[in-house]
C-alpha cells in the first residue's frame, strides 16, 4: 500500500459543499474525493497536452507514426 501524506487545504464554502456532497453519496471519504478528482483531473490535463503537442507538429516520421497509432 502507497505511503499517505496529511496535509490541510483551504476552500471555498460552497466548493467543500459541492465535494462532501459528493462524497458522502458515493460512500467514500471526503479526502478520498479531493484525490481522486484531483488525479484524474491533472491526469486528463496532461493527455490533453500531449494530444495537443502531437496535433500541432507537422512532420513525423513512419517509426514515430507507428508508435502514436499503436
């Protein structure tokens, strides 16, 4: 199991509603929904990058096409 690390955050009022909500209808800890959202976000932000990146060049050559393909 990977290590946790506790840490205090500050949010809006109306943000932390949104989130405890949340949390308690899909039955997991407030902390466990900041995370994983968190991660997921981060996570999708980085793929967009390297979509954008890759979208945006104008040579590639066969072996690297093949690479993105697969």
């Amino acid at each position: 199991m990977a290590k946790t690390v506790s840490k205090n955050i500050t949010l809006p009022e109306d943000i932390y509603k949104v989130i405890k909500g949340y949390s308690k209808k899909t039955s997991i800890s407030f902390s466990q929904a900041i995370s994983k959202s968190s991660y997921q976000y981060i996570k999708q932000a980085g793929d967009f990058d390297l979509l954008n990146y890759l979208n945006n060049q104008e040579y590639v050559d066969k072996e690297e096409q093949e690479e993105i393909e697969n």
